[in-house]
C-alpha cells in the first residue's frame, strides 16, 4: 500500500499516512469545500490498512480548527481504525493547551471509540 501524504492548505490538513509503519497525521485546518470528496481516499486506504495491519498503529490528529462534516469525517477514521483488531491501536488527540473547545471535542471523541485514545495538550500544534 503506497503511503499518502497531503501537504496542508487555507483549507485542508497535512495529511501524512505511512502504512508500512503504522503510523498516521492529520494536522491542521479542515474546512474542505467538499469533505466527502477530499476524504475518501484516506478512509479508503484506512479500511484496506485493517485488513492487514502493522502490530501496532497510531493515530495523530491535531486540528486547530474543522467544520462539522469534518466531526463526520473524524469517526469514520476511528471506526476505520477499529477494525484492525490483530493491531494495538493508539490515537492521540492533540489541542493547543489553551483551547478548551478542542479539549472537549477529544473527550467527545473519546468516547465514541473502544481504541485507546489520550488527548494531549500542545504549545504549538505545528510541532508535533
């Protein structure tokens, strides 16, 4: 499976998916004119990722800000991601430590997922 990578636009997220690692990023703005279209390929290749996984997979998400189709978007890659169950799954759910808006919206998603989810506060969301 060919790795994805997105670099990140007014409206879009860096994308950076390594299969072969296990190892998963969306970081940045979600607002795409059309979401369904933009992210249906990553869910796609996350679903194909299930049926073989690495022993091992994390996810990375740290969005300063994403629109409501988006919050559709985010559970379908955490379904996704559920079911690669021969995988230890991790997500880490990133905010910037002063957004308690993003810090509420993780433990949302929390508990919307039976993988192992732990959210972590950020100076910079560009670091991580």
């Amino acid at each position: 499976m060919e790795n994805i990578n997105y670099l990140a636009t007014e409206k879009t997220p860096e994308v950076n998916f390594d299969f072969q690692k296990g190892e998963f990023l969306v970081r940045g703005i979600s607002i795409p004119e059309n979401t369904v279209d933009f992210y249906h390929g990553l869910i796609f290749a996350l679903r194909e990722y299930a049926k073989d996984p690495q022993p091992n997979s994390i996810l990375r998400i740290g969005l300063e800000y994403f629109n409501t189709s988006t919050s559709v978007i985010i559970l379908k890659i955490l379904n996704a991601l559920e079911m690669a169950e021969t995988s230890k799954v991790e997500v880490i759910w990133y905010y910037e430590e002063d957004d308690i808006e993003m810090e509420e919206v993780g433990l949302d998603f929390k508990e919307m997922t039976s993988v192992s989810f732990n959210l972590h506060p950020v100076e910079d969301l560009y670091a991580v």
